[in-house]
C-alpha cells in the first residue's frame, strides 16, 4: 500500500459525523470523498461518482463469492472501500466500514488521514463546526482479510 498515490477526491461536510468513500482511478492512485449524502451510495452521488444499484446486498454476495467491482462510470475509477469520517472529542477519526462497499485498511486510513485535516483546516469547517484537532485516529479494530474488496487483497 506504500506504492499507493493518496490524493483527496472531494470533502462536502455538514457535521461531526459523515461517510467516507475510497475510488481506485487505477491500480496505483486512490481518492478519498468525504460526504454527507444519505447513506455510502448517496455520499458517491453527493459526488458524482456512479454507486453500485444494488448496494450492500450485492457487495455482500459478491464478497463470499470472489466477485466485487463498483465501477464510477463517470470518473473511470471504481468504489473499493467506505466508513464513517468522525470529528470527535478533539479527534479526526476514520473508522466502520461500508455495508455496500466494505471497509479499507488501517494503513491506507492513516495516509487518508494526513491529508484530511490539513484539507479540513483550509476549507474552514474545523472553525465553522467549531472544532479544534489534537490528534487524528484510524479503525483500531482488525478486519480479516477476506472481508475487502479484492483491490485491497491485490496490491
């Protein structure tokens, strides 16, 4: 995942508590879009980005089946990867995963989030929500392998 180029794809945040979607353009660059749209899929659209129709209940099935592409027909790329975007009791927190595209790894959150905040900063919402960050945080919690899109297990 060191190999990866970490870029910030769009942050559209209206509270404390918001969804994260990761798109792979290719098999070397991922963007982060953090929204407020309803749900992960509606954070996609918040976007632009082309989510999955069926949502979680495909991702699911094609999970335990091997099977798992999320398309962005718009912007070439495709979903790999979802969460929860917290700003809480002083922390910028990554953390949960996607019921309709699964989590990301811890490593590829921490990179993310080096390059929120400083986003964060110098959009103005950490002020406008009244928000002072003293330290940033990734999902502490181990998720097996399998539970990944297939992007994740490949690189």
């Amino acid at each position: 995942m060191k190999n990866l180029e970490y870029k910030i794809g769009g942050v559209q945040i209206d509270s404390t508590f918001n969804n994260f979607i990761v798109e792979a353009a290719d098999e070397k660059t991922v963007s982060i879009y953090v929204g407020f749209g309803p749900g992960h899929a509606g954070a996609a659209q918040q976007f632009g980005l082309n989510p999955h129709p069926y949502g979680g209940y495909v991702y699911m099935k094609s999970i335990r089946e091997g099977e798992c592409e999320y398309f962005s027909e718009d912007k070439g790329g495709r979903i790999v990867g979802g969460g929860r975007c917290s700003l809480y009791d002083g922390k910028l927190i990554l953390d949960r995963q996607s019921g309709d595209y699964g989590p990301i790894p811890r490593e590829a959150a921490e990179r993310f989030l080096e390059l929120l905040l400083p986003e964060l900063q110098n959009q103005g919402v950490l002020k406008k929500l009244g928000i002072k960050i003293r330290e940033t945080m990734a999902d502490p919690v181990e998720i097996p392998l399998d539970k990944y899109n297939p992007f994740w297990r490949q690189i």
